[in-house]
C-alpha cells in the first residue's frame, strides 16, 4: 500500500502553501501550485530525496502557478521529457497568459506566465504519487479552478475555493460569489465530513468543520 506524505512550503510574500506530495515508499511524488520562490521549492524536493513526475495547477492566480515555468525548466527531466505542467481548466488560461502583468501590479519579481502541457477537465483521474486524485470543476474564485481529491486517503487539495472559516476572494471581475458558494455545497461539502481539505492559504482543515462552523456556507 502506497504511503502518500504531503509537504506545504509557503512561497512568495502572499504565503501560498505550495504543495509536494509524494509517495514515501517509491520517492516520486508531484508538486502542486509553485506560486513562486522555485529555488525553494527545489531544495526542499532535493531534500526529500523523491523524483517529480509533473507539477498541478489548480487555477492561474500568480501565486499559485508563478514559479511554474521556471521549475518545469529546472527539475531533472523525465525519459518522456521535461517534467510537464498539467491543469488547470482551460477556462483559466487568460491568467495563465498575463502572470508577469499580474506579478508587475503586485510589485512582484520573477514571475513567468506558462503554457500547460495539457489542461484538465472535470472528471479525469490523475494516478500520481501513489494516489488516484480525482479532477473536480469548482469555479467562482476563477472560471477554471479545479480541485484534486484523493478519496481512498480521504485528502483534498482545494486551492482557493474553500478556507478553514472561509471562501476564496470573489471580487475580481471575473470572479462569481454565487457560483462560489453553489459549487463548494454541490461538490465538496459531499465528500464527507472526515475529509481532511489542504488550502491555498493557511492551515488544513475539514469538511465536517466547514460545514458547522464556516459563516460563508451558512444559509
């Protein structure tokens, strides 16, 4: 049976929780949302001692895809190629086009905009650090953001849309509070309450908590 571990290492001045995940048996793992800071983000992966086999993106906010390309370009390749970048929905690829726009607002550095090698769709199954992570659409922060659910080890990789006592930020143009809420009620809060959910922001928490307590998902 694999043993999945996951380690969150906070990058740029916005404290987005990057996230390796890993198989602790095999050594070969992912990272997900490289928002920045990639030299770090190598260091700890070295210091783990595990291979990448592709690096995930939830959606296409700086923070979480900004160090992308510049990791794709400098871990070890595999025998088919250069680590690839897969996600988000393809629905997000205007941000993914302006990162360095995006950077420069914020008066951030180093920041890339990238090309996916693919993009994800609802429903597809991903078979990656010894875990099966299931692709789910949950839009309203971003048009494209997904979430990657591991359901046999009962984890959530949920990005942006769901906070311990929160929701992600709706007030960008292109964001939609309604379909925010309406989503995180259709597709998360059914994973069941002893789902353990990793943020883009702050610390981990739980379905079962969310549902009692997150004023958000109140009436």
């Amino acid at each position: 049976m694999p043993t999945p571990r996951l380690e969150i290492v906070p990058v740029t001045p916005l404290r987005q929780n990057c996230q390796i995940l890993f198989d602790a048996d095999s050594k070969r793992g992912v990272v997900v949302d490289p928002g920045g800071d990639a030299p770090l983000i190598q260091e700890r992966v070295r210091a783990l001692g595990i291979a990448i086999d592709a690096i995930l993106l939830t959606h296409g906010h700086l923070d979480h895809v900004g160090g992308a390309d510049e990791l794709r370009a400098a871990l070890p390749p595999l025998a088919s190629g250069p680590v690839p970048v897969i996600g988000p929905d393809q629905r997000d690829a205007f941000l993914l086009n302006t990162v360095a726009q995006q950077a420069a607002n914020w008066g951030l550095t180093g920041m890339r905009d990238v090309v996916p090698d693919r993009y994800l769709t609802e429903g597809e199954t991903l078979a990656f650090a010894g875990c099966t992570l299931e692709v789910l659409h949950v839009p309203g922060h971003t048009p494209g953001h997904l979430v990657f659910v591991e359901r046999a080890h009962r984890f959530a990789l949920v990005g942006d849309t769901l906070f311990a006592g929160s929701v992600g930020r709706t007030d960008f143009p292109y964001s939609d509070g309604g379909v925010l809420i309406a989503a995180i009620h259709a597709k998360l809060l059914p994973l069941g309450d002893d789902m353990t959910i990793v943020p883009g922001h702050g610390n981990a928490g739980t379905i079962g908590a969310e549902r009692a307590g997150n004023p958000f998902l109140r009436g």
